[in-house]
C-alpha cells in the first residue's frame, strides 16, 4: 500500500515540477539551518559534561562589594580551596589554576633551538588532572605533576617542538631562568574539547614564588579553585545550600589575620557594609550561565544566545513547513478532480489523508537528504563564521541523527497534515460544478495570515541583524577617550629586564615613531586591581572608607601617547619626585566623593601601608570593552613601586605612512636586545576589535539566518504568486484582450500580497523593538534604537517581496492571451 503511494507521490512531483522543486528548496534550506543549528548547540551544551564527576566539581567564585564597587569573580584567595576541604568534610578535594602570564619555552637539541612565547600555560596543583580528568595520551594523571620540574603538554606543543620523536622525559627551559622541566605527560589538544578551560602547557604550582608568596593572603584574588563534593551532597540541592550558608563564618574565623595583616580589621570592613563570600558553581553551568561572573581563563558564552539560536532554527523550519502548507492548499485547484474522482470510486478519506502525508514525507525525505549534504557542505564556512570546530561526523554522535529522523518526521507532520485534511475535505459534487473551495474565504484568509506570519519572522529577523550591526559598529566608532589609531602594543618587554628604558628611547628616537611608553598593563590586558583607603582632609569628612581601583604602573610618556586628557592637575613628570604620587579618574574622584581631589591621598594597605598624593583628575575613558562601565581607575608612576607586576608593554604611537618598515626596524633593534626572546607585538585597534569577536560573530550568524529566512519566505510567495496567476488565466486574458497594461496586471495579481507583508511589518517592529531592547541591556554603553530601522527593514523586506511577485507577475502579464483563453 505505502509503495503505491509512494509512486504516486513520485508521480506527482514530475507534474508538478515548480510545486516540487519550491517545496523541497525551502525544506531543504530550512533542515540545514536546523541540523548547523543543532551542532552549535550541543557543542555548546556539552561544555564541561566529559569530566569523569563533573556533576560532582564546582568552581568557588568570590562576590565582593568595597564601598560603592562590588564584582563577581571566578578567583578565589590562595587558601581558600584548603581551608574548605579541612572545615567541611562534604567537599573531598580541591585543586586550583594560576595563570602567570606568557612566558618563554625552549628546547635545544645540538645545535638546534626551538623558543617560542607561550601565552597559555597554566600553573596547577599536583591533583589537577585527577580532578579535572583532561583526556591524556601519555602519563599518569596522579602522579604526572608531582615532581616541581615537571611539565605536562598537549599534542600540538610536543609536535612543535620535538616534530615526530617521542616527548616524554625530555627536557624543556621555562621562562627567563630558564628552568629545566622534564616533560611527563601529553594531552590531547584543546581545539575540538568543549572545557571551558584550555590550556597548552601545565607546570606546577609550586614553581611560582608569587603563589607561594601570597598562601597566607585572602585578598589576592588570583587563582581559580576549584572542589569536588561527595555524592550526597552534590545531589542534594538542600545540603549544598547548607554547605555555602557556613562559609562567610568560616571567612570571619580564617581571614582575619589575612585582614588585620593590610591593616583593614574584617569586622570593621563587614560594619562598613562591604563584603567578601564564597559561592559554589557547577563545574557544567560555567560556560553558559556565568552572566557577570568575570573571569580570563574560562570560555563564557550566554545561554541566552543558545535560546535565541533555538527559536530561530524553530522558525525557519517552521517557515519551510507554512510555505508546504500554502502551495499545497493553493494547488487545490488542480488537485480538485483527482480527489474527486477517487471519492466516486470508492476512496475513504482515510485513504486520502495517507496519501497526501505520504507526499510530504516524501518530499521530506529528499529534503533531509539534500539538507544532510548541504550541512556537509556549508560546515567549514559555518565553523570559520561561527568561531567553531564542529566536526561533520558529529551529526551522527550524541543523539544528533536521532534528532534529524525526528526533526524530519515532524516537519512531514506539520507540512502535510493541514493539506492533507483540507484537500481531502473538498466535496465531489463541488468538484462536478467547478468549486474546489479554493476560492473559499476561510482557505484564502489562513493563507494570507501565513504568509504574515512568514514575513512578520523574516522582517524581526532583519530588524534585529540591522540593530546588532549598527551596535558594533558604535562600539568600533565611540569616543573611548583615547586614541587607539596607530598604536602598536610590543608585549613581553619585561623580558629586558634593567634595559626597558633604554630600549624604548631608541625606539622612540626612530623617525617613524611619534612617542614610546611602558606601562604595566594596556587597554583590555593586566589592570591590577586591589582595594585603598581614601584619607579625609577638612570637609571631605563624608568620603567612602575604602575603594577598589583598578591601575596601571606608568611612565611620564604614557598619558600623551595614548592621548588622555586632564581634568585638573598634572600628570607625571621627570623633574618630580613622582614615587608617592597617583592620578585618579573621573569615576573614583566622584565614588570616593572628595570635594577637592588634588592633593588629597589615598592608602595602599597591601604594600607598605603608603599613601599617595593625587595630583591629577584623568578624564573618564574605556579600559575594557563597552559591555562594562567605566570603574575606578588609578595611574601609579614606575618609580612607585607600588606594587610587583610580572607582565610589562611598550606602547608606541607610530606614524601611518610605512608601518612595516618601522616594525621591522623595532623587531631588527628588540634581537640586539634580547635575542633568546621572540618580538610580539599588536595593534591597539585590533586588540579592541578581538573584544568584541562574539558579538560579531553573532551579528554573522544573524545575517545569514536573516538572508535565509527571507529567501525561504520569498520562494514561498513566488509559488503563491504562481497559483494565483494560473487560477485567474482567463482573467488574465479577457484583460488584455480589453487592452490592461502590464502595469495593471501586476497589479491586479501582487496587490493583496503588498497589504500582507506591510501588515507583517506592522507585527514584526514592536517585537523586534522588545527583544533588541532585552539584548542590548548587556552592555553598558548602547545605541538608542532609531526608528529607521523599523522602516528601513520593512522597506527593503517589501522591495524583495515585490521583485518576487513582478517577476511571476510579469510571466502572466506577458503570456499570449490567446492561449489563456483556451485554457480549461
């Protein structure tokens, strides 16, 4: 019986050849942005889930608040992973991260040397890899790290440095001592691992002093902790809530020495309204749900753009079903007879209803066919724009060919089930006067309300890409205030140690070079942040107590060459003694709340207890990206000393005439310098840019799933389009024998299409308005809507729809009216 109708189906599909053709292209293109869809997702889903216990490992955040500045962190004290495993006994271990920086790596064989600066090594304790099980391809994971001069690295770094012969046992020199490590482990490369942690290198913890340093400190946030639960309490949603309602006791008890040590008693900070708790997250809730939740080492992505990318795969194979759902109604007319005829002869409805269904299946099974290779086909350009290394065979792992066999049997459903009834409740004995109830009212009215609907998705969809854009592109145009134009940023310039200074006066004495400055951090990269105690001076008796800022370690050349502007007072200056001296931002003058910020002082508590002179208000500019405000913000001179800093940049203002010939200048003059180190360097614009790669890639994908959705939507209306033309063939004719223009044809046949889709626009602009709104609200500084844009889509939406509609409208426009009027 089924092979039958399925001969009939087949049958079919060759009469009516454009039917078909427009019915499987829209279902096609819409189960390929389906299944790309599904890949991302559960490449994003699965995040973290391969952990041997992941239900069972947390990360330990911190949740701060110092006067007026609070943040949420991913980090944790040094002590804090040891102190919990020893006062609760439902967390069973612990191991922590520490990310020192880059550094550099070098293997020597004979003659030969390899170095190379390695920006993702991670320092970790001894258990790492038996808490977090990485997958190895050689060495223990309990006893890889053990050993102080060990080194465990992945696949690729092992290739790039020792090419094709074995890596285990050999030696490797780390950083600018030099330090022999034996490697002892080789993990699989990171690439393809959905961890929201990657790394290269693993060395252990105990090599770096600063860790070692700072075990006693509960204010130096620079570790990432993190525990493992035992069963019981990791299922019980009760104890683990228990479990975190005793750690700011704990922090009373254990961090107060810590405190009292800076000279900030913990119970004076706490009645001063400030705070400083532990919170547990999910080891598999980090990628997608850490919201403010700031960290450098981990992978964040936003569960709400899987929710956004949800409904969109939802309505563009929901788009690809309504126009299967308006051509089949529409071609009633043709369909009318034959229906007829096997009602006369003895056909049930049943029977009918099989039928029909049987054609949309099998149209759905060519879909799915074309769509599975076009996924094929399209995977590389949709990893390059989605920053993906989706793999094509995954589509036959975790489910995801199970999801496609359902995803195709519920479009079949949802494509053929409306025709299906609607067609096989037309009445033989309309059919022997001519009335197939095409021209019913009810049949045309739930056709054009599709067809809203499908405009009403696309024009949102066009709205929306257009509001993303015009985002980014604000972000890449506001006033920041500085320059970011021509500014190349030389990175590892700690790495000349005692000669710095004398490098980038030669590098600034080159004619290229406009000014030349080293700083310990850069816009985006290495703000030290810590907390200080503003002191009152007169009436400023009503200043906050305490303040974090964020700072830089600065010479007297960086102000002028990053272009940053003065609201009082002076910046730093070679004929002063600058060493106790800070110039503070717009924003901490005004949170501190002095009433005459220059010469007022604040306190450092975690150096020397110094305090420092204010003798300049900078103007307020960006230090990260525009998802952020603008904090606190504090430049301290290098002669200050005011704190260590492991990482150091040369900042250069160059000239835009020759930019290879001078960096090739500054890479000829940083070998004479320090030839054991490779130059690095970037430019400040690109640094910026890279900040916000998400967000492009968001507004990529959103292009190209507006395109998509207007193309589905529009190859639907060129059908309907088609039929309306071929059911008014007479007219048509009669017409243009009474001598009607071309014009007026067309406009005989698009007229209530037009008024359709410019409902749609009507629709789709207060919801798109609401949404955009919503997503918008993640950053700090964003554009006001403008109306146009509403206008502008609908515009262009309507435009695309009306080429549709004149070039089938055009064909029956210009067909012989002779051969219409034959025409049965």
């Amino acid at each position: 019986m089924f092979k039958n109708y399925f001969k009939i189906a087949f049958r079919n599909a060759i009469r009516y050849r454009s039917n078909s053709l427009i019915n499987i292209s829209g279902l096609a293109i819409g189960l390929t942005c389906v299944i790309l869809i599904a890949l991302f997702m559960t490449d994003e889903l699965s995040y973290d889930r391969f952990f041997n216990d992941a239900d069972q490992i947390y990360r330990v955040n911190i949740k701060g608040k110092m006067g007026d500045g609070e943040f949420y962190a991913g980090y944790t004290p040094p002590p804090a992973g040891e102190t919990l495993v020893e006062n609760f006994p439902e967390i069973e271990s612990f191991t922590r991260i520490y990310r020192p920086g880059v550094d550099v790596l070098e293997y020597s064989s004979g003659n030969e040397k390899q170095i190379f600066n390695e920006n993702r090594v991670y320092a970790v304790d001894s258990n790492f890899l038996e808490v977090l099980s990485y997958p190895l391809i050689k060495g223990d994971p309990k006893s890889c790290l053990a050993e102080i001069n060990s080194v465990v690295i992945t696949k690729s770094v092992a290739q790039k440095y020792f090419g094709d012969t074995d890596p285990m046992n050999k030696i490797l020199f780390y950083g600018k001592d030099r330090k022999p490590l034996k490697v002892t482990g080789v993990l699989k490369d990171m690439a393809n691992l959905p961890a929201s942690v990657k790394f290269d290198i693993l060395i252990p913890v105990k090599n770096f002093e600063s860790v070692t340093y700072f075990n006693w400190s509960w204010v130096w946030l620079q570790m990432a902790t993190y525990v493992k639960l035992n069963d019981k309490a990791a299922a019980d949603p009760n104890i683990l809530n228990h479990l975190e309602s005793q750690f700011p006791e704990m922090i009373k008890v254990h961090a107060a020495n810590a405190f009292d040590r800076i000279g900030q008693p913990y119970e004076d900070f706490l009645e001063n309204g400030n705070k400083w708790n532990l919170h547990l997250q999910p080891l598999t809730d980090i990628h997608l749900h850490s919201g403010e939740i700031t960290s450098v080492i981990t992978e964040q992505n936003s569960i709400k753009n899987l929710y956004i990318f949800g409904v969109i795969a939802f309505f563009i194979i929901v788009l690809a079903c309504v126009n299967f759902v308006n051509l089949a109604t529409a071609q009633a007319s043709k369909r009318g007879k034959e229906i007829g005829v096997r009602k006369v002869l003895g056909s049930y409805r049943i029977q009918l209803v099989k039928q029909f269904l049987s054609e949309a299946v099998f149209y759905t099974i060519i879909s799915t066919l074309l769509a599975v290779l076009l996924a094929w086909a399209l995977l590389p350009l949709f990893n390059q724009v989605s920053g993906k290394t989706l793999p094509f065979q995954s589509i036959f792992e975790d489910g995801i060919w199970l999801f496609v066999v359902c995803l195709s049997i519920l479009t079949a459903l949802l494509a053929g089930i409306y025709p299906a009834l609607y067609l096989t409740s037309i009445k033989p004995v309309n059919v022997l006067k001519g009335l197939t109830g095409v021209a019913n009212n009810k049949s045309g009215f739930i056709r054009n309300g599709l067809v809203v609907f499908q405009f009403t998705i696309a024009i949102t969809m066009v709205i929306a890409t257009s509001i993303v854009y015009l985002q980014l592109n604000y972000t890449q145009n506001r006033d920041l205030g500085y320059d970011k134009e021509n500014l190349v940023i030389l990175r590892n310039t700690e790495k000349l140690e005692g000669s710095e200074e004398s490098f980038r006066s030669e590098i600034a004495g080159l004619s290229e070079v406009k000014s030349a400055s080293i700083s310990s951090g850069m816009i985006t990269k290495d703000a030290f942040g810590d907390f200080y105690f503003p002191e009152a001076i007169n009436s400023d008796d009503n200043i906050a107590k305490d303040i974090i800022l964020q700072s830089y370690l600065v010479d007297e050349h960086f102000m002028s060459t990053l272009d940053l502007k003065l609201i009082e007072g002076r910046g730093f200056d070679s004929k002063f003694n600058d060493s106790l001296s800070v110039i503070v931002n717009e924003a901490a003058a005004k949170e501190i709340g002095w009433n005459n910020p220059i010469g007022s002082m604040i306190q450092y508590p975690g150096g020397k207890m110094e305090s420092y002179k204010v003798i300049g208000i900078l103007k307020d500019f960006n230090l990260e990206s525009l998802h952020s405000h603008i904090t606190p913000f504090a430049l301290f001179s290098n002669a200050s000393e005011s704190y260590n800093s492991d990482a150091s940049y040369i900042t250069l203002k160059i000239k835009s005439n020759n930019t290879g010939r001078v960096l090739e200048a500054i890479e000829n003059k940083w070998a004479s310098y320090q030839p054991d180190v490779p130059f690095e360097y970037s430019f400040l614009d690109d640094d910026l840019n890279s900040a916000y790669l998400s967000d492009q890639r968001q507004a990529n994908l959103f292009g190209i799933f507006s395109v998509l959705t207007i193309f589905i939507a529009c190859i639907g209306l060129m059908g309907l389009i088609a039929f309306t033309a071929q059911q008014k063939t007479k007219e048509i004719g009669i017409r243009k024998v009474l001598g009607a223009s071309i014009g007026e044809i067309i406009r005989l046949l698009a007229v209530g299409f037009i008024r359709v889709i410019v409902i749609a626009m009507l629709i789709a602009s207060p919801i798109a308005w609401y949404f955009m709104n919503k997503w918008l609200q993640d950053f700090a500084y964003k554009i006001e809507i403008p109306w146009w844009v509403f206008l502008c889509s609908g515009v262009m939406a309507l435009v695309i729809a009306m080429l549709t509609m004149v070039f089938q409208a055009i064909k029956a426009a210009t067909a012989n009216p002779v051969k219409s009027l034959r025409t049965e």
